[in-house]
C-alpha cells in the first residue's frame, strides 16, 4: 500500500472520541496500519482505527471489536 492521507479514530473523555485528521497511513505485510503525523509518534494501529474517506460525522466511530487491540507495539 502505498502512503494515503487518513483520518484515525481516538477514544474520548468526557466528550467522546472523534475522527482525527491529518494523518498518512500505509501498510506492509505485517498486520495493521502504521500512521504518522508529525505532533504525534509513529505507529502501528488496527485497521478499524483508520479511514481513508472524510468521515460524514466526525463524532461517529467505527464498529470497534470485542477486547479491542488500540495500537501494536
């Protein structure tokens, strides 16, 4: 894959998690997305964080799994 802007999805506190801009994501063989931006530090995180189109409500997240996995070390 090469590299596409992204838009992650961050947990929230007391006013919920939103949709955060600005991010480039790519992928290789191993599992998951690595995104990068240049105020936060590079990583790896599910699939399900990661969109690649303006989401409509940027409050509105994702279908988040049972005992999720929030970023990989």
């Amino acid at each position: 894959m090469e590299k596409q802007k992204a838009w992650v999805w961050f947990k929230g506190g007391l006013t919920g998690g939103k949709w955060v801009s600005g991010f480039i994501a790519t992928s290789d063989e191993k599992e998951g997305i690595i995104i990068e931006r240049t105020d936060f530090v590079r990583c790896r995180v599910p699939e399900w964080r990661v969109q690649f189109k303006e989401p409509e409500d940027e409050h509105k997240g994702p279908q988040i799994p049972k005992n999720p996995t929030w970023k990989y070390l």
